[in-house]
C-alpha cells in the first residue's frame, strides 16, 4: 500500500509515453501507481496539432485517470511544459520534476533548432535514418528499444519548438509554490541556466546525475528512478523500502 501520490509521467519532444518503461516499472515493483501519457502529436496521438493548450488538455486529462493530484515527472519538453502547467494549476499537483529542462528558450536557441529540424525534414525520409542513427549512439539497450517503441513524431518540431519558445520558465517557477526537483545529466547539453532556475523556484533543489546526457532517464534509468524515488519519498514522508 502507498501513501504517497500517484506519478505522471510527461516526454520529450519527439519521443512518446514508452520512453518511461523502466521508471514506471521500478515503481510498480514499489507499488507506487504511475501513467505515462502521450501528448499531443506523439505516440498514440501522432498526427495532431501541438498546442500549449492542447498539451494542458493532455496533463488534466492525466492528472484525473490517476486519480488525485500526482508528483509529474516531465523530460526536455515535458519538463517545460511541466513548469507551465505547475505554475497555472498548482492545486491539481503535489509536485514537479523538472529534468533535462535547464535552459531558458531564447530565441536564437528555438530559432537554430527550428532551422535545423526544417532542414533535416527536406531530407527523402523526413529524417527518420538519421534521427535513429543518433538515438542508436546515444542510447543503450533497454533504453533504445523503450525510445524509439512509441514511434518518433518528425512531424512535430516546427510546432513543438515553436510552442516551447512561448514558454517563461523562470515565471513559472517563481509563481509556482510547490515542491521542484530540477534534475539534469552532467553532461546535458543544455543545463546552462539551472542555477538561475533553482533560484526562481521557490522550494527547489537541483541534481546532476553523473554520467548521463540530456536522454538522462533513458542514458542512466537507475539513478533517474532514485532522483523520482527521493521526490515521490519527500512527499510521502516514508523512508525507502528496499525491494526484496
């Protein structure tokens, strides 16, 4: 039986619900319930319009398959949709980690990577040889089979990117009052700003796991389950229950 809440899982752009197999599974063995979601143009959803409102849509439609309030777990993008959820719905959660979401969305970043996925989609397979020829570099089995098993939505990152340039994550974290857990890869690529994000969040605390890169659950999932672990366990008030 647990006493804590359920968790919710948000993705990265691009990736889908199945990138959380392992996270969800440890939980499981803990008895602790979580849902994976698919937002919208990914996964299950692929082919939809993404839309900051449609993706709100998807966390409240989340938040009540679980049940109660839930911590959210959210990667890259989801961690910056997480942050802007918390911030304009702060009593339909218990808390936020936010992890591999370091950096704030300027627009020469989210212009760059906009030009560069226009680019990429010109080529005859919309990118699909090269996305998974990167994945495959990046990312060790289980982790790549979890990856790339809900399918990878090329389609979306001209509308994906250009609603996380609309994003103000230092807003969203001085105005949200809740518990914050920023987790990052040591060697992520874009953590640059974590420390001005840890002191916009009003109780927040910052971990870097070493070893990992910006896919940090999926590049290092033992130590990213321990970082949700010690969340889920602070809101719970319980010690650690090892598994037998």
């Amino acid at each position: 039986m647990h006493s804590g809440p359920p968790v919710l899982f948000l993705h990265g752009i691009r990736t889908s619900s199945s990138m959380w197999r392992v996270q969800i599974g440890a939980l499981a063995d803990r008895g602790i319930p979580s849902l994976a979601i698919d937002l919208p143009g990914h996964g299950a959803r692929m082919g939809e319009d993404f839309t900051l409102e449609a993706a709100t849509a998807a966390i409240h439609d989340g938040v009540e398959a679980v049940g109660e309030p839930p911590l959210i777990v959210g990667l890259s993008m989801g961690g910056y949709i997480g942050m802007h959820y918390a911030a304009r719905h702060p009593t339909r959660l218990r808390g936020l980690v936010a992890a591999s979401s370091g950096a704030i969305p300027r627009p020469i970043f989210i212009g760059g990577y906009r030009a560069a996925a226009a680019a990429i989609h010109l080529l005859p397979d919309r990118g699909s040889a090269l996305n998974d020829g990167l994945a495959k570099m990046l990312v060790r089995e289980p982790g790549l089979s979890d990856l790339l098993a809900g399918g990878i939505a090329l389609e979306v990152m001209q509308s994906g990117l250009r609603s996380i340039g609309k994003l103000r994550p230092l807003e969203d974290l001085a105005a949200y009052d809740g518990r914050v857990w920023l987790v990052n890869g040591r060697y992520d690529h874009i953590r640059f700003d974590e420390r001005r994000m840890l002191r916009a969040s009003r109780h927040g605390s910052l971990t870097v796991i070493p070893g990992a890169t910006h896919l940090a659950s999926l590049v290092q999932p033992e130590a990213f389950t321990d970082a949700v672990l010690e969340a889920w366990r602070e809101l719970a008030g319980v010690e650690a229950a090892p598994l037998e």
